[in-house]
C-alpha cells in the first residue's frame, strides 16, 4: 500500500472518528511479549481447547483488535533480533541500532523487563528502565538451566543483580506496575515499555496456586497429522515426529509424560500471564494512563502441540508460527473487532514509530499498520504479501549468509542451513491472499504451497501438484520481489527448488 493510499486513509479517519494518532498526544506503548505462545492458549481465539479460560486477555481482545494472523518471529533469538532493529534477520546483525535508541532521543522514556536473549542489552543508550534476565550469561551455581520460572536474578538498571524470591511471571508483572506508577508522575513524557515474560517456554511450570488446574479437563483435542508419513511434504517431515506412541493405548508420549499432561501444563502456566495482564490493565486505569496508551499483546512466535509431528516452532507452519496478537488503544482502535489481514513482527516495529510520530532512523523492513488499526475491515489489505524469514543461527546479517551460501555451492555442504536436530532446514515464506509459499535454503529441495482457506491445517502441498505449478511460480516470483524491497542480495545464491509432481 502506497503512501499516498495511507494519507488519504488516515486523514479520513480523521474526519470519521475524530481522533487519531494525528491530533491525539504522543501514546504511550505497552508491548507485551511472551515466549512461545501460540494462539491456542488464548480463549478468545476458536483454535483454542475448549476448557481454555483466559478472561484477562478476552478482554484485551473485546476491547481492541484481534489479528487471526500474526508471524511475529520463528524462534526465541532471531524474533528477539527483529524486535529490537525492526529488520529482517538478513538485515540485521548483533551490531544493529536498536530503534529504542532513536526513540529516547525523540523525547520517550524507554523500559525493558523479562528475559533478555539476543546481544547486549545496552543500558545506557536503548533504555532509561530497565530489569532484565540476562539468559545469555552463565549461571550461579546451583541455579537450573531452563530456570525461567524460579531462581531468577534481573539486573536492575544495568546495574545491581537481584535476585527474585517470586515466580518470575508475578514479579515481572509487580515490576511493571512499579514501573507504571512511576511514569503517571511524569504525565508529559511518553514512554515505551517492552515487557518480556519467560512464560510459556519449557519447562512449562505454573505457578504454584495453578498447579493441577486442568487436571480434570477433557482429553485435548490431537492433531490430524500427528503421526507420519507425509509423503508430499520435504524430506525431514516425511517421517518426522517428536513423539512416541504408548504402548497399550498408541496416545502421544514424550519422555516426562503424555502430550495431553504437557499441554495441560503449559496453559496452566499461561493463567498467571492472563492475571498479570489484568493486574497491568487495572493500573493503568488506576494511574490515569490507560486511555493514551497503545497495549500490545502477543508473543515471540507460536508452538506446536503434535501438529505435524512438532513439540516444537522454528517450522514455517501456522501451528508452530502464529502468536496471539491483541491491540488495544482506546479512541483510535475500534473495540470488538478483528482481522484477517497477515501480519508480522517488523510490521510492528514501523508502526510503532508512526503512532508515535517518529522518523525511523534507518528503512525499516516493516510495513505501517496504522490505518488497518483505526480501520480492520480496510479491504485495501487483502491483497497485501506479508513475509517471514528463518535462517536459524547465522546472525552476522547478510555478508555472513552470503558467505555460507557461496561456501555450500562451492562444497556441497548445506548443513549451515539446518536449522535444527529434526532437520527444519532455513526457511524463507510468504503469504498473500489464500495462498502460501514456503521455500527452504537448502539445495535440490522441496518447496510447498497451501491454500490456507481449504486446507488451514496446511496437510496437502500443493508445490507437488502440476496443476499448481503457475500459482507456485507466481508465488516464488512474489518472494523475490519481498526480499529484493528489504534489500536482500542473497536471491542469486539461493539454490533451485526441486521439481516433484
């Protein structure tokens, strides 16, 4: 969508609704992001298990915009890097600006908490607050390795390490209700707060009041394509499954118990995120803030539970990508409503900036989703591709990807390309209209197109159908392009999919 299309949206929004970004005071931002969340941890969405009860975030959802559709990332890392740069993982590298820099020269007050896992935090420049997990760093001894719930420390500030004595959901939520009484002190400076809960990632642990709350729940509804093959799809999901049968009742198993106790586990843990969403909405009403701020809620990336075979996300899939992504701003959001426009994570990032009147300070990759905000039903964005990218763990930007690319060609050797131990291979996907394409950075490999309208499970690869083939050329031209707008020099290295009809 043009520019030119935006200004001509948003200057009679003006005039319909009467407020928007363009008369109203700079808004605060509240980005609330989890870890591995998928949208059917989220009641207010259909795919969710029906004895899923999420009151706080339905609420969020009643009062603002639902998106059915969010790729915010594919993994904890590289959606953390997109995150922070408002880039591409080709575009950006552990040196990149974060835009949070930008932001505090332009007169915000910047805030971090929760769990850090990208480069350096950068304390002194990106943010004026900030308590922070540092992931990344060694442990104390004694302390667990996925210690995400219990036996935290947070460095206060860039300063003090201090330890919590809660479970890390509750004090992350305590401390950016501390954070926002503050703030309603200086009602003239606008700020941005990133909070980054560890929840729901493994191993999945509730808080303690939580524990066993779903224990009398119905047996989940399993996936239909939970067990292999799946004779059209790549070679590594042929026969792929991180399950195992039980041996009397054939039910998915996983080394500490079944899929149905792990995935009870894991929206059990979901509950404390809901109430501290709520304890959060309460203060800022209570501070007099909650009807200039913009609160975003959504997720690093979705997982999948059995769907095709995953306990997993980094694939390009629905089930292990899509994030709930909820969007409240009062008197320029309508209430109750929803989108199915796709959307990702950069898309956020650019849009951040324009609701805050803000010049980005380099091209963002990302798209500006203000008027699909003040207008969901906008049809202008039916059309529009969104794109999503995975490269697994080459973060050096593009020079380092181009490097390896030129180095598989040379040797043959591809394996900088996996992903992953079940062999996820990079990924590069996009998405316009019904259809979507997915092609891996592998050489003489499949590549797969599904029509998400008819086949929303994404079981049946139309990429091996010749009837398809126009489509499927359209679609990989249509890529291209979307990585030749955000500057990707890397096409001409990418190998030729295979050809299997």
């Amino acid at each position: 969508m043009g520019n030119a299309m935006k200004s001509i949206c948003l200057f009679w929004l003006t005039l319909l609704v009467g407020s928007t970004t363009l008369n109203a005071a700079k808004p605060n931002i509240l980005y609330i992001f989890t870890d591995d969340q998928s949208i059917r941890t989220v009641s207010a969405y259909t795919e969710a298990q029906p004895w899923i009860e999420t009151p706080n975030l339905d609420r969020l959802a009643d009062q603002g915009l639902r998106f059915r559709y969010s790729y915010t990332g594919a993994k904890c890392v590289p959606s953390r890097g997109s995150a922070l740069t408002g880039l591409f993982q080709h575009n950006y590298n552990r040196e990149t600006a974060y835009w949070p820099t930008h932001f505090r020269a332009n007169g915000y007050y910047t805030g971090m908490i929760g769990k850090w896992h990208w480069s350096e935090p950068r304390y002194q420049t990106a943010w004026d607050w900030s308590a922070i997990w540092e992931h990344h760093l060694p442990r104390p001894p004694g302390v667990p390795k996925n210690n995400y719930y219990w036996n935290q420390s947070l460095r206060m500030h860039g300063e003090e390490l201090v330890k919590l004595e809660q479970y890390s959901t509750d004090a992350y939520t305590d401390l950016t209700i501390e954070f926002l009484k503050e703030r309603a002190k200086e009602p003239d400076q606008p700020w941005f707060f990133w909070l980054c809960y560890g929840a729901v990632h493994g191993p999945y642990t509730p808080a303690d009041r939580h524990i066993g709350a779903l224990a009398d729940a119905p047996e989940m509804d399993y996936p239909t394509d939970m067990w292999p093959p799946r004779p059209d799809k790549p070679e590594h999901m042929v026969d792929l499954v991180m399950m195992e049968p039980h041996p009397e009742t054939g039910k998915p198993m996983k080394r500490y118990g079944s899929l149905d106790e792990m995935v009870k586990m894991y929206h059990e843990a979901v509950m404390a995120v809901d109430e501290g969403v709520g304890r959060i909405m309460e203060a800022l009403e209570e501070t007099g803030q909650l009807e200039n701020t913009l609160v975003v809620f959504t997720s690093d990336q979705g997982y999948a539970m059995g769907q095709h075979g995953f306990t997993l996300k980094v694939a390009p899939y629905d089930a292990n990508l899509l994030a709930p992504l909820l969007v409240r701003w009062p008197g320029n959001v309508p209430a109750n409503t929803r989108t199915s426009v796709p959307v990702n994570g950069v898309d956020l990032i650019r849009t951040f900036h324009s609701v805050a009147g803000i010049e980005p300070s380099i091209q963002l990759d990302g798209r500006d989703l203000t008027d699909l905000f003040f207008n969901p039903q906008n049809r202008n964005w039916d059309d529009e591709p969104v794109l999503q990218t995975y490269f697994g763990t080459l973060y050096g930007g593009e020079p380092l990807i181009i490097e390896e690319l030129t180095k598989a060609h040379e040797t043959g050797d591809w394996s900088a390309f996996i992903t992953h131990k079940t062999g996820v291979r990079a990924w590069l996907m996009v998405r316009k209209g019904k259809f979507k394409y997915i092609r891996y950075v592998y050489a003489d490999y499949l590549d797969e197109l599904y029509d998400m309208e008819a086949d929303p499970e994404e079981l049946h690869n139309l990429a091996v159908r010749p009837e398809y083939h126009e489509i499927k050329m359209e679609m990989r031209a249509l890529l291209s392009s979307e990585l030749e707008k955000r500057g990707a020099r890397f096409l001409p290295l990418l190998p030729e999919p295979k050809q299997r009809y």
